[in-house]
C-alpha cells in the first residue's frame, strides 16, 4: 500500500482505523490493530475515567505503535476523557455524537490529530472550518448509532465538499470495500465489526458467533423516536424495542430497556436480551483471525481487486 495523506497523517502503514466501539475497542485489541500496521482505538464510551486510565496506560505497555482515543461527545464523562487524552498525549482522537470545537481547542495544540465522525456534508464542512485533521464519513450500513445516509453516496459527497482527508466507514468489511471506498473518493477506511472477531477482541464469544453466523438481514435499526438509532443483530431485545417504539412508548422508557444491555452482551455474552451491535457487513464476517493478519488480508485483496479492474477497464488495442 502506498503512502496517502491518511497514513502521512496518522502515522501507520496500512489507512485502516479500528472502530472506537463501546465495551468492545479496548487496549487490547487496539494494541494489536496498531502492531499489525493500522491504528487501534480505545472506545472511551461512559467508562469511569479511572478506568479509562488504566486502559490508556496498559495500551501502551503493549505497543509502542501510534494509537487513538475515541470519544463520544455526549456522555457524562466526555471532559474527563478529553482531560485524559491531554494527559496521556494520545495521538489520535476520534469524536462522534456531538460538536468535537472543545477537542479541538484542548488537543490539537498538544499535537494530537482530531478526527471527527460525520453523517453529512453539513457537518463535515463545519469540523473542516473549526480545525478538523480528517473526517470519517461513516453510512448508515454500520453498527451502533448511525445516521440515515449510505455510504456509497455519503463518503462521494464529503470527499467533493471537504479538503481534508475522508475516511469511510459503514458496510466495510474485506478488500472489496476497500477498494470501493478509494474509488469513492476516500483515503482510508474505519473498520468495527470486522474488528470485532478478530482473535485479540475481549468480547463474549457468544458475541462474535451471532457475528459469525449472521446473514444478510440479521441486522435491525431501532430506536428511531429517541433521536439516538442503533444497529443491532435481531434478538428479543430488538423486537421488544420494535414493539414499544410501534406502542408509542415514551423515549425515556425505550431509553431505559436499552441500559446496560451493550455490556450484557459484550461482557457477559447475553446475545438474547443484549445489545449485539453490528454492522449490516457482519454477513461478509466469516471467521476469527489475528488483527495483523485481518489488515494484510483486506489490503491484498483490495490490491488484487483495483488490479482487475485497471485490467477491466483498459482500453481495448485496435
């Protein structure tokens, strides 16, 4: 893979981010997404932030690789994961859910690239104006909270609206995604529920069968009247949010169902009354594998595939 702005930027072989998933994206995994070439993620979520700490010091006893930080901008402890980002001189720091303007005041002058993720031009013109390094144009395809746009017409879109590198996210999974998101106008990928079976992820391996045996509509979005919609594999939970949401349930009520159900599923394998986040790409997921060997995988195939195509499209010699 050649050097691109997105690799320039994050300072990584291979212009793959890890998904900065909730329970999920934890130092383990991100430490061996960033030895195997990519850059791993820490999903700061509603941890405690003495939690968060020791996560962002054990990361860095297990790789001396570049990393990030993501953050969700609208939970209770979003000021201390920024304060913890300055303190540990994170490299890296994704933001979603949120306007990421403190974040880029605090820690862009500490020398950590921001990144925020977007779901329209709109707000990606307006991260660029307030000093964004990049944005990850991430489609509606992908698991956990989404927005209403595909990918395929989302990441164009940005890429022709903004000047700052694009990465794309959402239904990416395999080389063949790859490959499509470069031809979209995208300079890297962001990549979670392939993440998720990879064989360093701490998940519940109750988790990552329902991702493994999942086809091509086992994903569900729910929670629509909350303003916060979620992808999730099809379960008893997902049906009872449908149920409600159809009753005209209150969104505090369905706000209320949904809590704790993520670390149910995550930690303590509950894939029947849990939240299984996943990304409609969990069909393409087929096994468990090395983060290092998933990144080599994916780009060789992307490879392989931008050459077919080259052969493809090449005129024809009279």
């Amino acid at each position: 893979m050649r050097p691109n702005r997105v690799t320039s930027l994050l300072g990584v072989e291979y212009p793959v981010l890890q998904g900065g998933m909730a329970w999920v994206a934890t130092a383990e995994l991100a430490a061996a997404v960033s030895n195997g070439g990519g850059l791993g993620m820490i999903g700061a979520g509603n941890m405690p932030p003495d939690v968060l700490d020791q996560e962002l010091k054990k990361i860095k006893e297990l790789t001396d690789k570049r990393f990030g930080l993501n953050i969700m901008l609208l939970s209770p402890t979003a000021d201390d994961a920024i304060e913890l980002a300055a303190q540990h001189r994170v490299p890296v720091v994704t933001t979603g859910a949120g306007s990421p303007g403190k974040v880029i005041e605090r820690l862009k002058p500490l020398g950590t690239v921001v990144i925020p993720v977007v779901a329209s031009v709109a707000l990606a013109q307006r991260v660029e104006r307030q000093g964004a390094d990049a944005v990850v144009a991430e489609g509606t395809e992908s698991g956990g909270h989404v927005g209403e746009m595909t990918t395929m017409v989302l990441v164009p879109l940005v890429a022709d609206a903004v000047e700052i590198p694009v990465i794309a996210a959402g239904g990416i999974s395999d080389g063949r995604g790859v490959a499509a998101a470069f031809a979209l106008g995208a300079e890297g990928v962001q990549m979670g529920t392939r993440f998720v079976c990879a064989a360093e992820s701490t998940v519940h391996e109750a988790y990552k069968r329902e991702i493994l045996k999942a086809r091509d509509r086992s994903t569900v979005v729910t929670g629509y009247t909350t303003g916060h919609p979620v992808r999730c594999i099809k379960n008893k939970l997902t049906q009872k949010f449908q149920e409600m949401e159809r009753a005209g349930a209150l969104p505090s009520d369905l706000e209320e169902l949904g809590t704790g159900r993520l670390r149910a599923a995550v930690k303590d394998g509950d894939v029947v009354w849990g939240s299984v986040m996943a990304g409609q790409s969990a069909a393409l997921v087929k096994s468990i594998q090395p983060a290092a060997e998933i990144i080599r995988e994916i780009f060789s195939e992307a490879e392989d595939v931008i050459r077919n195509l080259q052969q493809l499209l090449a005129p024809v010699k009279a």
